[in-house]
C-alpha cells in the first residue's frame, strides 16, 4: 500500500508504507467496520429521539393520548428490536406519523 507525503510546499512523494504503517492502517479500517452497527443504530435513534419529542406534549397528564398515538409511541420505541446488522438498519422504515 502506498502513502502520500508532502515535503514543504513542494511536489508530493508517493512511497510504499512500512509493515508498522501497513498494520496502523489496517487495525483502523477495521475498527471503523467494526463500529458500522453502532454508527447505524445511534442515527436511526436520534432520528427516532426526534420523532418521539415532536410528540411528547401528547403525553401530557391533562390531555388524553389516543389509542393510534401510543402504538406509534410504541412502535418508535421498539425501533431498534432486532435491528443486527447495518443493512437491517438501513432498511427500517420508520411508522406513519400519528398527528393526534
């Protein structure tokens, strides 16, 4: 594998990488795949954070919260069961917004 260094101002150097740099590089690549679920899962709550507190006022003790607005509350909530794999996660779509 190669590596681009850059001497001053001058013309970039392209040269092979150590076996050290070579080994660097590739226990990084494979932390980031390694953390690919988790990078999935944490997006798809902030969004399904977002959804659920575009709807908290609902939950208010002086309003009654219909039957269609706690399956969807609960439908958010269960949004990562069995969400495994990032393809999983890419695919979930999210319930039809409930507006009362």
């Amino acid at each position: 594998m190669k590596k681009v260094t850059a001497i001053g101002l001058g013309t970039p150097v392209v040269e092979d990488m150590t076996s050290e740099e070579l080994a660097l590089k590739q226990a990084e690549e494979k932390a980031w795949n390694d953390g690919a679920l988790d990078r999935a899962l944490n997006n798809l709550r902030t969004k399904r954070n977002t959804l659920l507190a575009k709807t908290d006022w609902t939950s208010s003790s002086d309003l009654t919260m219909s039957d269609a607005m706690k399956t969807y509350r609960q439908q958010l909530r269960d949004a990562t069961e069995s969400l495994d794999t990032v393809e999983k996660v890419q695919a979930y779509e999210f319930p039809t917004e409930v507006l009362k």
